[in-house]
C-alpha cells in the first residue's frame, strides 16, 4: 500500500502518516507519530501537508488537539488535480516546443563520440575507416604496435581491401624499419615521423568529418568522433606533420 501512494503523489512519510491514520482513527499527534514510526516535529509537517491535500482533518477537544483521516476518496481528486496539471505543462510544452527545436537546431554542431572496447573494438573501428565516402584517408600510426594485435593475414587484407575501394591512403609511419618496407603505389602514400616523435602508441586516422583513435598498448580501445570543425583542425595539423616528416617525395 505505500508504494501505490507514493506512485500517486505522497511522500514516504506521507504515506506512513495517512496510513497510520486511517488504521487508528482520530488521534494526536504523538499517537500518529509512534504508530508511524517517526518523531513528532516530522509528524507536524506531514499532517500539514496532508490536510493541504484533503486527506486529513482536525478539531479541538477539550485542550487537544486531535487529527483525522479523510475518506481515501480524496485521492482520487489529488489524482484528477495532477491530471489537470499534466494537461497544462503538455500545453504548455506544445506551444514552447517550435522555438526550443529552432533554438536547438541554430545551437551549431554537436560531436558524435563512439568508444570501442578490446581487440574487436579495433577491428569494428578500423572496419569504418573503409567506409570513407571521400574515398582518402590521412593517418599516424605505428605498424610494430598494431602488427602486435593483429595477424600479418589480418594486416594484408586490409591493405588490399582499401585499394579495392579505392581509398587513397596517405600515412606516416613512426618507425624506419616498417617504413622501409613499405609497399607505395597510387594509392599509397607513406612518409616517416620526426623522430622526437617516434614514441607514438596510439593511431589516428581523419576520414570524411571522422577522427578515429585507437590505443594499441595496455587496454586496447578505439574511439571515433564525428565532426566537421574537428575532423577539420586535424587534416591541418596533419599536413603540418607530413611536411614535417621524411620519405621519398618530402625533398
């Protein structure tokens, strides 16, 4: 029974009061707060709130102040009344709603941010760098690291699934030994990291309004952020790396 009357409005202690009430009947305050387990101060402000919802009454006798139920009845108009007040704040609502949207609409871009856990995680998040509908990929990234997680199968398909699509890759790598080996064709563009920068454990690939970042030491994760300004800002601090950087066609 407590439950139901919190469900319809009451408070806790509410509830225990009313039901307290209704079980002995007309009583003081002191009856009503041991027989509903609270102390009195707290009891008062109970009953105050009660008789403001119609669910309980009082009168003197003699020098006492005494305290009593009302019919369960009134719960039903305390019902009616929070009705009536949904009714007003879904009007309300309506009539607010046009400018809210427009309001949220014109508030300007709002970054999408998707994390992926574990090793499949990589996967699914390298996966989505295929699906690059400008058909180009910029990226830093470390083949030791990532030759670590994954199988030199696993690596080559990749390779040769990108160049199927078509999708021009344009990398730098943070090792001289991968990057030696590397294999440039049209689609291929490779340069090497300064080598203050040669401690890089993370990869970064800028595809489309796409950043995508992938920790490939300790827990491995990825995550991906969509956004124009961002993806933006990091195609600029990308070809100030590669001007940085070294390879065959940097002279």
């Amino acid at each position: 029974m407590m439950k139901e009357l919190e469900d319809l409005g009451l408070s806790e202690k509410e509830a225990r009061v009313y039901l307290a009430s209704l079980e002995i009947g007309r009583a003081t305050a002191d009856q009503l707060a041991k027989h509903a387990n609270i102390v009195r101060p707290t009891t008062y402000v109970q009953i105050k709130a009660l008789m403001e919802m119609g669910l309980m009454s009082t009168y003197e006798e003699g020098k006492k102040t005494y305290f009593a139920p009302e019919s369960p009845s009134a719960l039903k108009r305390l019902l009616e009344k929070k009705k009536e007040a949904l009714r007003t704040s879904e009007s309300l609502l309506s009539s607010m709603l046009p400018d809210l949207t427009r309001q949220f609409e014109g508030a300007g871009e709002r970054p999408v941010v998707r994390f992926f856990p574990g090793k499949e995680g990589l996967a699914s998040a390298r996966e989505e760098i295929l699906t690059t509908r400008e058909k180009k990929v910029y990226a830093v990234f470390s083949p030791e690291h990532m030759s670590r997680i994954f199988s030199s199968e696993y690596l080559d398909d990749y390779s040769d699934r990108r160049r199927a699509l078509g999708i021009h890759s344009v990398g730098i790598y943070n090792q001289k030994e991968m990057f030696d080996r590397a294999g440039l064709d049209q689609l291929t563009e490779r340069r090497q990291l300064p080598p203050e920068l040669e401690s890089l454990s993370v990869d970064i690939y800028i595809t489309d309004n796409k950043v995508t970042i992938l920790s490939l030491e300790g827990s491995l994760f990825g995550f991906v952020m969509e956004s124009d300004q961002l993806a933006s800002s990091m195609k600029a601090i990308f070809s100030f790396l590669w001007t940085s950087s070294s390879g065959p066609d940097s002279k």
